[in-house]
C-alpha cells in the first residue's frame, strides 16, 4: 500500500521537498489532521533551541567560543488517552458522538427504499406498524409511524431512536527525533530534523447506550380540532402548556456540596460515579406551533426499542458497517525538515541594559504517510498518522534569552495536506442523520489547513540540572472539501437527484484544540539527559480531550 501510495504520488512528493531544500528561510512543526493527536511531540527536549544550548550559555558568559553541537538523537516512549471528548459548542460528548453526532437510528428510515429493506431485516410487520400518511393523519395510533419515519418529527433533544456512545482512545508507541546541524558558522546554522515513530492505536466502545426510554417528547401533548366529519383537521395550540416533568436522579444527578467535587455521572449499571465522563443531561424543550405537538407513547418506545435499538447489529450488517472495537498496530508518518536560526547578542556593550540573546528560527518540513488508510467502513478506525494524506508545513518563530533566568518563546504556522481517495465514505442525505449515515461513495478528500499559534518559556537548569519548558498552543484545523466522485445512492431514492449533503458534512469537520506542553529534562551528563513531557489538552471544539504522557532518553554530540 505505501509502495503504491509512494510511486503513484513520487512527483507531488519530489516537487515538494525541491521546494523545502531551495526555500530554507521558512520554518515548520508540522501538526495533524486528525483530531485525536492534533500536535505530536517526539521527545521532551526544548524544541526551539535547535541546538544552540552551549553556544548561548557561553554567551551569556561573554564567551564566543563553544564546543560544537553536531547532532541530537531522541527515542520516547508516549501513552496518549482521552476518556470523552467536547462537541462544537465546546459541550463534554462521549467519544463515539464526535465529530457526527450520536446515532439516530431513525434516520436510517426517511428514505422508503431503504425503509423497506430494513423493515423486512428486522421483521417489521405491517400489522406492527402500518404506513400513514403523516403530514394528514394524526390521530393517536399513526404517530408512531411518523415519528419512525418522518425526519420533520425527529427528536430535537436527540433521545428518541439515538445512541450516544461512551468509548475509550488510547495510543501508544515509540517516537524517534534526529537533529542534525549541516552548517555552523558562529552564529547561524542550518539543520535537518528527521521524525518518525510506531504506534498501537485503540479506539473501544464501552457500550452503545440507548436514550429512547428517556425521552419525554418533542411537544407538549396536542388537542385535535375536528370537522364536521369527525376528522382531524386542526391542532388547538390555545391549551398549550409546558409541562415540569420530575428529572430522575441518574438522568440529572443533583450536585451536593461538599461531598462531591463535581457532579457525578451515570453508569450503565445504574450506580453514579465521579470518574471521568460525560453527564447525560436531560433537556425538555416543548413545542407547540401549528404544525403538530406530540408525545413518544410507551407503545412506540417499546416498538424502536426492541425492533430498532436492539437490533443495532442486523442494522449494522446489513450497511456492511464495522462497529466493534478498532485496534491496529502501525508506523507514523516519517518527517522531514530544515531549519535556519540565528543568534543576535542585544544590549552587547550596554551597562544600562540587560544583555540579552534573540533566536529568530525558520524551518520546512513534509511528512510521507507510510502506513495503510483505515477503511471507510471501521466506524471507531482511527489512523496513526494523517490517514495516507501527504503533508507540508511552515513556521516561524523566535526565542528572547534573559541572562540567568528565562528564555521566552514564541511560534506561528500551519501545515498543508495534499488530497486522496476513499471508497465507500459514508455522507448525509438529510441534516435529521446523525452520527450513522444509510448511503455511501467514492469521494476525493482533500483535508483543511491545520493552523497553530504558541508562546511559553524555558527555564535552563533553574535547579541544579533540571531544565524546564512550559508552552500554550492554539491549533485549528479548516473545514475539508470533499467532491463525490460515484455516488451509491440508488436510482430509486427519493435523494437520488438530491445527492449528498456534502457542504453540510464538511462544516463537520473543522475542529480546534488548545494545548499546554510542558517538559522537564535532568542532565546525567554532558552528553546524556532524560526527560518527561506531559501534553495536556484544555480547551477543545469537535476534538478528544486528549492528554499524553511522554518519557525520553536524550542524546547529544
């Protein structure tokens, strides 16, 4: 697959880095597409010292001379884990409900094609549930057929037919990090970083938890105004009230204070915990308007509950859908940059001033994708690297030295990715599908720019030995385009001359996360240091709230 990948695309991939090799005076950390690893790290070291270390020490010291840095080489062993994830309104969502939303199993029948198909997979009988005509009967025994069926009677608190899916990420692996000075000449140089790294990534559902029992209903409960010959022909919204339903406990558990630090969640067992995870709230938003008001009946829960929900699996094979736990073992997209710094003495010969040291740094880089794409069809698939997609980046930045106390730091840019091929990607028909989609096609994916910001400081064995990095990055990704190459949607669907929502789907895919990196590194020797990088993920849209524990062994000549 990689040969392929590699051979198909050897000109992009030749063009690009001709541009990085004439071009050194740009710089880049290259970030992901993906939103549950948006900024890898590859080793605890400093990363915008780009080895300049002894030489500004001996600066500071009014000492131009220093023992050359050639070469640093890094191998880190990370664990990286989120246990929920925020929504695009920055709300805590379980895992599986990012970036789609949670499955409306409803969705799956507005189109009478499909319908019918699915009706006779899980013996959905006539007599069980006959076929109305929603939008002109609305008497008591139809609404279960239009609130199955009808996507205008779609649950707007997203309980009736959804599930919402608590679910685990975890990734591990080892990451190598090779810099290399090519050029020293006192106070600039010119360098190559090379990145690489394995990786065992794990996406596991906990359980698919059904909301239909839970729902209270779209509307307040409606009055028929009927005519002259008995029928309906009216809704009286002049008897509308907004119902105070009582909350049980575990849908909304009350916070006491000073016994719980936070509210605690819900289990699927019932018992409440204050462990990590996703409060399932319970919203009641009545409606009433000319249109309809109704109720889900404990007839019609009780029918999408054993029909529908419970058989989630025939559904899911049925579409060719694997919805079980995704684990796969791989390489990580090998990097590949240059880098140019240059150290400025400020304030050289001033008494007044503080004597201080400016590093602007510029650097280019590409990533080659060496691992397979996860198939469209691997709903929880997650890649290691950016899914296949080649990438290119620049940045910018500098570092302000202040003598014996901090080194401050600053950096801005973004990374490019360049377009690729799925097969069978699943794509909305209709903005009431969430989270599981009936209709698939090959499209061409073409991946928005990631763009990152970040400022911190460094602190260089402020005790003894132990250095200290603290950083705050912003990271955003744009909305992906996607064109529909073969469409599947079959002739006789009343979205075939329709076709996908792709416009809607793509404002899914934008997402922004914000980081704090922070790295200590003790040096055993000269030569010789370790180090230990902690990623925390504070604030995020569309994203996993993902955090990552990083350990390195740091060498260098």
């Amino acid at each position: 697959m990689t040969l392929r990948f590699i051979s198909k695309n050897y000109i992009i991939i030749f063009l690009h880095l001709a541009v990085i090799l004439i071009n050194i005076d740009i710089h880049a950390n290259l970030a992901n597409m993906t939103r549950n690893d948006p900024f890898p790290l590859y080793s605890s070291v400093y990363p915008y010292s780009y080895l300049t270390t002894k030489q500004k020490v001996n600066l500071m010291l009014f000492d131009y001379t220093y023992p050359a840095t050639k070469m640093r080489l890094s191998v880190s062993g990370y664990r990286q884990f989120a246990n929920y994830a925020r929504d695009k309104n920055g709300n805590a969502v379980n895992i599986g409900d990012v970036p789609n939303g949670p499955w409306n199993m409803l969705g799956l029948f507005y189109d009478p094609v499909l319908r019918d198909k699915l009706f006779t997979v899980l013996d959905i009988q006539s007599t069980l549930l006959p076929s109305y005509v929603c939008n002109a009967d609305v008497a008591s025994n139809t609404q279960c057929y239009c609130l199955v069926t009808d996507p205008r009677f779609s649950d707007p608190n997203k309980e009736f037919g959804f599930f919402t899916i608590p679910a685990i990420y975890r990734k591990y692996g080892l990451r190598f990090e090779n810099e290399i000075l090519l050029i020293d000449s006192c106070f600039y140089a010119i360098g190559v970083k090379f990145q690489f790294g394995v990786a065992d990534v794990k996406q596991m559902p906990y359980y698919f938890s059904d909301l239909t029992c839970q729902a209270l209903g779209i509307a307040c409960p409606a009055t028929c105004i009927t005519g002259t010959s008995g029928s309906c022909t009216a809704i009286d919204t002049s008897t509308c009230t907004v119902p105070a339903p009582q909350e049980p406990p575990i849908v909304n558990p009350v916070f006491i204070p000073d016994t719980e630090t936070i509210p605690p969640c819900p289990t699927a067992q019932g018992p409440v915990t204050p462990n990590d995870c996703v409060p399932v709230t319970q919203r009641f938003e009545p409606c009433c308007n000319n249109t309809l008001c109704l109720s889900f009946t404990p007839e019609c829960k009780k029918l999408v509950i054993e029909y529908i929900m419970r058989q989630k699996e025939q559904i899911t094979r049925f579409l060719g859908i694997d919805s079980l736990r995704y684990n796969h073992i791989g390489v990580e997209d090998f990097r590949v940059s240059l880098f140019w710094r240059h150290v400025f003495v400020v304030n050289e010969e001033s008494e007044k001033y503080p004597r201080l040291l400016f590093t602007p740094f510029i650097e280019a880089g590409a990533a080659l994708p060496l691992d397979k794409q996860v198939k469209s069809n691997h709903f929880f698939g997650l890649p290691v690297g950016n899914n296949s997609h080649l990438s290119t980046g620049v940045t910018f930045g500098g570092t302000l030295d202040f003598l014996d106390t901090v080194d401050f730091i600053f950096q801005v840019g973004f990374t490019k990715f360049f377009e690729r091929d799925y097969c069978n990607f699943r794509l909305p028909t209709h903005k009431k599908e969430s989270g599981i989609y009936p209709y698939t096609a090959d499209i061409k994916r073409t991946p928005g720019t990631t763009w990152f910001t970040g400022f911190g400081f460094d602190a260089y064995r402020f005790i003894d030995n132990l250095s200290v990095w603290v950083e705050y990055l912003i990271v955003k990704h744009r909305e992906d385009h996607i064109k529909v190459c073969k469409s599947y949607i079959p002739s006789t669907s009343i979205y075939y001359n329709q076709g996908f929502l792709t416009k809607y789907y793509e404002t899914k895919t934008k997402w922004s996360s914000q980081l704090i990196n922070a790295g200590f590194n003790y040096d055993l020797s000269p030569t010789f240091s370790i180090g230990l990088l902690w990623q925390v993920a504070i604030k995020q849209r569309n994203a996993f709230k993902a955090n990552m524990v990083l350990g390195s062994l740091n060498l260098i000549f």
